[in-house]
C-alpha cells in the first residue's frame, strides 16, 4: 500500500504536535497517536506508521554511537561526550562500543551523520585508491 501525499502531510503535522520545548516529548507522542485512532482518518494505518518511522528518525538524532578499537578512558568519554552535545545538543544520549575490526581510531553516528576516523576506513580508501 502507496501512502498518499495527505497521509504523509497528516503524519508530518502529527510529528510537529509532539514536540514540548524543541524535544520530542513521549506523552504527547501517546497522545496524539491516541488521537488518530480515535479520529480514523482515511489510510490510519498508513499514517500511523508513517508517524512511527517519522518518531524513529527523530529520536535517533538524538542518540550517539560511538565505536571504538579499544575500551576508551572515562576522561577521553566524557571529552567526546561534551564536544558531541556541544554540536549536536545537550540531550543527546551517547553509547560506547568496542569493535575491534576497526583496528584503531573512531567510528561516531548520529542519526545518519557518520565520522569515519578508523583504521580500517582508512586502509579500505587506500585499497580502492591502490586498484582505481
């Protein structure tokens, strides 16, 4: 099932209302996805999951995963914690991972934004590069 332009203009208002001070507040999510089911606009079902993957994407802005080669220092943490809310706001949650694939360096997403600072992203561009 194609969603219509009005279901995804409905959903996009929907997102709007839930907003309290500029965050994404989970109450007024609840109600306002409680509202449209009471309402039944034509293609609800469309609209409702439009609005959830709208929520989703909004939410994950607010989330940083942060990848690493080895178990960072609590100090380098909290130094990269404060330069990410400095850029991307202080509500940001952020989560430490080890991968050691990535041989050393960062890996940090922010919703779709990525900074690639690994090793290995690093040898793969000279990889390329190397049979270009």
């Amino acid at each position: 099932m194609k969603l219509t332009k009005e279901s995804r203009k409905i959903s996009k208002a929907l997102l709007r209302e839930s907003f309290t001070n500029g965050l994404l507040d989970a109450a007024k999510v609840q109600k306002v996805a409680d509202t449209v089911i009471k309402a039944k606009p034509r293609n609800t079902l469309g609209v409702l999951k439009e609005f959830a993957r709208l929520i989703r994407l909004e939410a994950a802005k607010r989330h940083a995963t942060i990848e690493s080669a080895q178990e960072l220092a609590s100090g380098d943490k909290g130094a990269i914690t404060n330069t990410i809310r400095s850029k991307y706001g202080a509500d940001v949650t952020t989560e430490f991972k080890t991968n050691s694939a990535l041989l050393g360096g960062l890996r940090i997403q922010v919703g779709s934004n990525v900074l690639d600072a690994s090793v290995r992203s690093l040898l793969d561009r000279l990889a390329t590069d190397l049979a270009a």
